[in-house]
C-alpha cells in the first residue's frame, strides 16, 4: 500500500484521497459502500470541507484507495536526497 508521509490536515489527506481514487477508476459511491460511510462524508473528504472525521472513518476510506495511515517520528530537518529516492522506491 500507499503511504501518506507528512500530510498534517484533512484537506491535504481528502486531495491525496480523491487523487488515488480516480486513479483507480472508482467513483466516490464505489469507495462509500466499500468504506462503509455515505457518499456525503467522501465529497466533504475530498473537497476540503471536513472539519472533523473519526479514525476508523477515515482508515476504511483509505484502505479502499489503497492508502494507509502511518504514524513516524517528526523531522524537523529537511529530507536528503537518499531519503527522498528511498521514499519514492517505497523502502524504509
């Protein structure tokens, strides 16, 4: 799977959400009944008008993309280079 590294708001994680299901060609009521929330909680996801959503909700909905949640120790230094290929291999 997917990861999502460094995106600390819902509009940022509801744009990298809808990216990947439109990659995946699925429609928003596709992913809904996967993720077993309402079409409503998908548009509010990914057009950034989601204040608040639970843990649980928002898990399912990424696994039905494809995506996880990862918890990482913060870096407050920038990425070098190395890390960035790293990443983008999808090694650790």
């Amino acid at each position: 799977m997917t990861n999502i590294i460094g995106m600390l708001d819902l509009t940022s994680i509801g744009e990298r959400t809808a990216s990947e299901r439109k990659q995946r060609k699925l429609s928003q009521i596709q992913v809904a009944r996967i993720a077993g929330v309402s079409r409503q909680t998908m548009d509010l996801l990914e057009n950034g008008r989601a204040t608040e959503i639970g843990y649980s909700k928002l898990v399912r909905i990424l696994a039905a993309v494809g995506l996880e949640l990862r918890l990482e120790p913060l870096s407050l230094e920038r990425p070098t280079l190395d890390d960035l290929l790293r990443e983008d291999a999808g090694g650790d």
